[in-house]
C-alpha cells in the first residue's frame, strides 16, 4: 500500500482539522506538524501524535521525507512565502484560501508548481459540501437546462469577523465570497466578464474599516448572472456558525439549497439555541467528519499517490483572486470594472492599498 509522509503547517482552527483528519488516515505514513503558538503545537501534539513537531516551517522545508504539505496560516500575507518555499522544495501543496495577497505572487506560485511538477491547489472546501456537488451533478446532467443565474447568499457569525479583521485587512468579498466565487465559476464553467459590486458599513468598520457585508453581481462570458453576497456580522453564535442560502435557476429547472444548518438544534440552558456542525470547514464528530474539509483534506491526498489532478486547479483560483479583487475596485469607486484587469483598474487597486 502507499503512504506518504505528509506536513501541516499551522495548525490553528482549520490545520488542527487537517491534522486530526490525516492522523486518522491510513494513506499517511508519518505526520510532520508546524506551528509557532508553542501552546498549540503541544495540543495539535497530544491530538495527533506527529512522529515530528516543530516551531520553524524551513525544518518541514527541508526534510527530503515530506512529500505532501498543509498550509493553514494565518496570517494571510504568509501563505506566499510558506507556500513558495515548500513549492521550490519540491513538495505537493495545498494552500488554503486566498492563493495570494497580489496577483503577482499567485503568478510566482502557479510558475514554480508547474516547473517543479508538483501539485498545488486551493483549499475552498466548499465544492466537497453534498449540495454543493449536487448542484455540479444536476447541471453537468443538464436537469436544469442551460442556467441563467445563480445566487449565494453567506452570512458569518461576527466572532469570525472580529477574529479575521484582528489580523489583516482583507473585504468580505476577498475572505468569505471567495468560496463562492471558486464553486459558482466551477458549476458553470465559464469565465466572468465583467464585476459590479456594494459595500455596507456596520458592526466591523470601527474593528478593521471593512464592510459589514458586500454585494457583487459578476456578468460570465455567456451572460448568466451571478449575484454573491458575503457577510460577517450575525450576532455571535455557534462557534463560527455560517449560513447559506444558494438558488439557481435554468431554462429547464430550479435547484433551491438550503445550507443554513437549522435542521440541527441544539438548545441548552447553559449556552441556549445553538447550531452544531454548521462552521465553513465542517468538524469532527467522534469517528465521523461532518462537513467538507474532511473529505477534502483526503482528496489532495489522493491526487497525490494517484496521480490525479486535484479538484480545483491554481489557475482557477487566480481567476476567483481577480475576481474578488474587481469586486473590491467596483464597491470603492461605484463602477463595474471588467476582467481581465485592466492597467488601469490594477493601478487603482495599488492606490487603494496604498491608501490602507
Ligand atoms: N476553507 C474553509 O472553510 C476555511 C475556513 C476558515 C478559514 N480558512 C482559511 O484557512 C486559513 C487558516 O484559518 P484559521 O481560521 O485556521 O486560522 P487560525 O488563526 O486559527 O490558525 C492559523 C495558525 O497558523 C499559525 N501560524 C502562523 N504563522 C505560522 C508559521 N510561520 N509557521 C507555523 N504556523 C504559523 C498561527 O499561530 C495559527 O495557530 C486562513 O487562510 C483562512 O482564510 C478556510
């Protein structure tokens, strides 16, 4: 049987859920885990019994035994470096999102993963959700005829808000939208031409001066209108709970998905209503993964020992990059700005950031 020796690197929130899930897998030889919290390597520790556990990435860098590699950083500006390195040091890579922080260094990361022939993809989860494959099946079968439009509509708990605006200063749009963005663009298969979007102040602009919520309508290549919006201010509750509501509709039909996790109550006098299994990444539940990054942790894997292309490709997620990035121009300057970027939009982009 094959196995490999796999690294997570930064194992907060989202890496203790890879490493938990590939401690459990049988296609792992040896986990390697990464992390600078010393607290929290030696928690990720006792969970997952690594056979090593280190406070510096460049020693996951550099140990020719590693194949596959986990990067779960935050913040957001280290997955460039992290992941360029693990890259040119030859090794299997999945980033979560973004790829980025500018499209150049998403440019750097797809050149080296294709000069090394090593794999690289982007951790959305969201295309390994049930509804969300249900949704690719029933298109790909044509039970919808050609679409027409599809709405995302995806709301945060605001502790994600608060946790997310402490420590970089990244929209709505660019941190929540963009798993929307990744699986609409995959169900439809087309490219998006043109971006318009709004922005809404509220409970985050005193935290990080983000938008509390943003709107976007993006125009694809063949017309069908997609129309996503991303928030992040619902009163605290379930630990990181999320809700979604996804409609689309076609010539030939309509696919209504509620991915709002209601169905699953739990009410306790201690901490009232409460809606367990209904976080982005999903979570462990005794010997089952509820949820989607389970299931995809697995997958990378198996692109890797068989040779298979991972589910979204890095080009891809440069596409969703641009596209997020169109929605912050249009909610700043209040037109639509089309794609590819223009010189001009990429200079106004520059301004903004300059600006920040
Ligand atoms: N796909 C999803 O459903 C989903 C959901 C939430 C977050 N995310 C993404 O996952 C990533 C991680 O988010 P999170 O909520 O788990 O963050 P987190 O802050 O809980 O965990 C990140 C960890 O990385 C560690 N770290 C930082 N620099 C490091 C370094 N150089 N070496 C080793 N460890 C380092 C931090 O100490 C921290 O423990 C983010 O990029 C986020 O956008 C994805």
């Amino acid at each position: 049987m094959k196995q490999v020796d796999v690294a997570v690197i930064g194992t907060g929130w989202c890496g203790g859920i890879r490493a938990e899930t590939l401690a459990k897998s049988a296609l792992v030889d040896r986990l390697h885990i990464c992390e600078i919290k010393p607290e929290r390597l030696a928690e990720v520790k006792a969970l997952t019994n690594p056979v090593t556990a280190t406070l510096d990435y460049q020693e996951i860098v550099a140990n020719p035994d590693i194949q596959v590699v986990y990067i779960s950083t935050t913040p957001e500006g280290s997955h460039y470096p992290i992941a360029r390195d693990c890259l040119k040091a030859g090794k299997h890579v999945l980033l979560e999102k973004p790829i980025a922080l500018e499209l150049a260094e998403a440019d750097d990361l797809i050149a080296i993963s294709r000069a090394k022939g090593v794999k690289f993809t982007i951790g959305y989860s969201q295309r390994f959700n049930p509804k969300i494959a249900y949704a690719k099946k029933s298109i790909s079968e044509g039970k919808l005829g050609k679409v027409v439009n599809v709405m995302v509509s995806r709301h945060l708990s605001r502790t994600l808000g608060k946790k997310i605006a402490n420590r970089v200063k990244l929209s709505p749009a660019a941190m929540e939208s963009t798993h929307d963005l990744d699986f609409v663009f995959w169900l439809l298969g087309t490219k998006p031409a043109k971006v318009y979007s709004q922005g809404a102040y509220g409970y985050m602009k005193d935290l990080n001066g983000s938008y509390d919520c943003m709107w976007s309508t993006i125009t694809m290549e063949d017309g069908t209108l997609v129309v996503v919006g991303g928030g992040w201010n619902l009163p605290p509750s379930y630990p990181n709970y999320c809700g979604t509501w996804i409609e689309i509709t076609g010539t030939e039909g309509a696919l209504i998905l509620d991915d709002t996790s209601r169905d699953n109550w739990l009410n306790t006098v201690a901490d009232g209503t409460q809606y367990p299994m209904s976080t982005m990444p999903g979570e462990h539940v005794d010997h089952m993964f509820a949820g989607q990054m389970g299931p995809e942790t697995i997958h990378f894997l198996e692109s890797v020992l068989l040779d298979r292309d991972p589910m979204v490709a890095p080009e891809h997620a440069r596409m969703v990059m641009e596209t997020y990035l169109a929605a912050d121009i249009s909610a700043e300057t209040g037109d639509p700005v089309t794609l590819p970027l223009s010189n001009l939009a990429l200079a106004k982009l520059a301004d903004m950031k300059a600006a920040q």
